[in-house]
C-alpha cells in the first residue's frame, strides 16, 4: 500500500521542515521538488549559454542524478534564478513531472513538497497540505538561510 501526501506553499513557508517531520514520523521517503529545479539549473549555468534552449534544458533534467540533489550551492540566488528559468520549459516540467510522479508512486508511499504537488503533481494524494507564512515571516527564513549557509547580505 502506499501513501502520499502533497505538501504546497510559497517559498519559505515551512514545506520542508513539515515534510521532513511527516518523512521521518512515518518512515517515508521524502522529495524536495524544487531542489529537481534547482538541480537543473545549476547544470544549465555549468553548461552553456545554451542551455535555456528546450532541448538541451530536456536532456540536463534527464541527466539529473540524486547526487546532483546534494549541494548546498543549490540554496543560492544565482541557482535560484536559473531554477526559475529553466521551470518555465515545458520539456523540462514534463521530465520532472515524470521523475516526481515516479517518486510518489513508490511502494510505502512517499512525501513531496514544493509547488503544484496537490493540484499537478499528486492530485490523487491521500492527504494534501497547504502551507503558508507572512511575507515577513518567510523573508526572514529566507535571510536566515542564506546567513547560514555563509552568504553576506
């Protein structure tokens, strides 16, 4: 049997610490999706300056491997941009819609976070969160995070 659950929101708002919590209660597997953005953005500002193009930007997602999932480079703003670059090539949300719908479908179940998990990703999911803070309230996560990870601000 398995068991999903779909955890929304804005940047921020605590997907995350929630997901992981649920993950770890209940001894599931847990994606980050956003960082699957951030992953091929990251390999997109390595590439080339063509690497924005549908096709290439396709073939850096099908590449992407778990370890590229690990760096704590993926939490910059310059990855961060180009996250939001490459989410805007269809060829690339189709690759990742895969992989994450995959994840999800895994026996035991699993936890996703991120955007558009409980209406595009999981809509059929067993339990779907909406999470939400203050604009203030996640832009002093945000601040805290990147103060963290040893960015001057």
């Amino acid at each position: 049997m398995k068991f999903v659950v779909a955890i929304d929101g804005p940047a921020a708002a605590g997907k995350g610490t929630i997901a992981k919590a649920i993950a770890n209660h209940f001894k599931l597997s847990h994606l980050d999706t956003g960082l699957l953005y951030r992953g091929v953005g990251r390999k997109a500002l390595a590439y080339s300056r063509t690497s924005y193009y549908p096709e290439v930007a396709k073939q850096l997602a099908l590449d992407l491997k778990s370890s590229d999932l690990e760096s704590s480079e993926l939490r910059t703003p310059e990855i961060a941009e180009a996250a939001s670059k490459v989410a805007l090539i269809p060829e690339v949300r189709e690759v990742l819609l895969d992989f994450q719908r995959s994840f999800a479908n895994q026996d035991g179940g699993a936890i996703l976070d991120g955007r558009d998990i409980g209406t595009v990703i999981c809509p059929n999911a067993d339990v779907k969160l909406f999470v939400t803070a203050s604009a203030e309230v996640r832009a002093q996560r945000r601040y805290q995070e990147l103060i963290s990870s040893g960015h001057e601000i």
